[in-house]
C-alpha cells in the first residue's frame, strides 16, 4: 500500500513537467513582412502561433518545413499550433507575397 501512494504521489509530481504549456508566439504582418522574421524555440515544445495580419491583403501562412498552410484575412487574427519540434531550422512564408513575406523558425536543444 505504501509502495502504491509513493507511485501515486511521484505520478502527480510529474504531470506539470508532461504537461507543460506551449511556447506562445506572437507574429505580425505588415507591409507583406513578418515581424519578428525569425525567432527560436525550445525543441520538443509544442508552440502556439498567433499571426495578426495588419494588412489590407489576406496572406497564407505557409510552410512546407512545418506542414502547415493557415490564410490570414485583411486585418485579421487567427492562432494555430506547430511542433513538437526537433532540433533543427523550419522556414515559412506567405504564399501570396512569398517575396517578402519570409520567416523562419528555431527549434533549439536543451541548454541553448
């Protein structure tokens, strides 16, 4: 019985390590141009995307690295989630002004 509320007690100690909340980031558009262009993340978090789109033009997030397409209206606001990812650099653009519309995203390993 002791054995069992030691396992029991240790298994509710390390729910908040497995259920951790996922990295937040804010991107916004403007001028066809995502701002920040690049940031980093702790590799294997989940990370939760808000994209504000400050333009008069609809954009799509899109990236092949990430596996993700999501369309952002003028002056709009919409929120998705990427990873858990590993180590490693994943780019991403908007489809409809790939030309100046570039990103990229750093999935840094524990201790960076």
């Amino acid at each position: 019985m002791r054995l069992a509320a030691m396992i029991f007690g240790f298994s509710i100690a390390a729910l908040p390590a497995l259920a951790s909340e996922p990295v937040t980031v804010t991107l916004t558009l403007k001028n066809h141009q995502f701002s920040p262009a690049a940031f980093n993340v702790p590799a294997g978090a989940n990370v939760h995307i808000v994209l504000v789109n400050r333009d008069a033009a609809t954009e799509e997030f899109d990236s092949h690295d990430l596996r993700i397409e999501q369309v952002v209206t003028p002056m709009g606001k919409i929120s998705f989630d990427i990873g858990p990812l590993q180590p490693g650099e994943y780019s991403f653009m908007g489809e409809f002004h790939a030309a100046t519309a570039q990103g990229k995203v750093t999935a840094l390993p524990a201790g960076h």
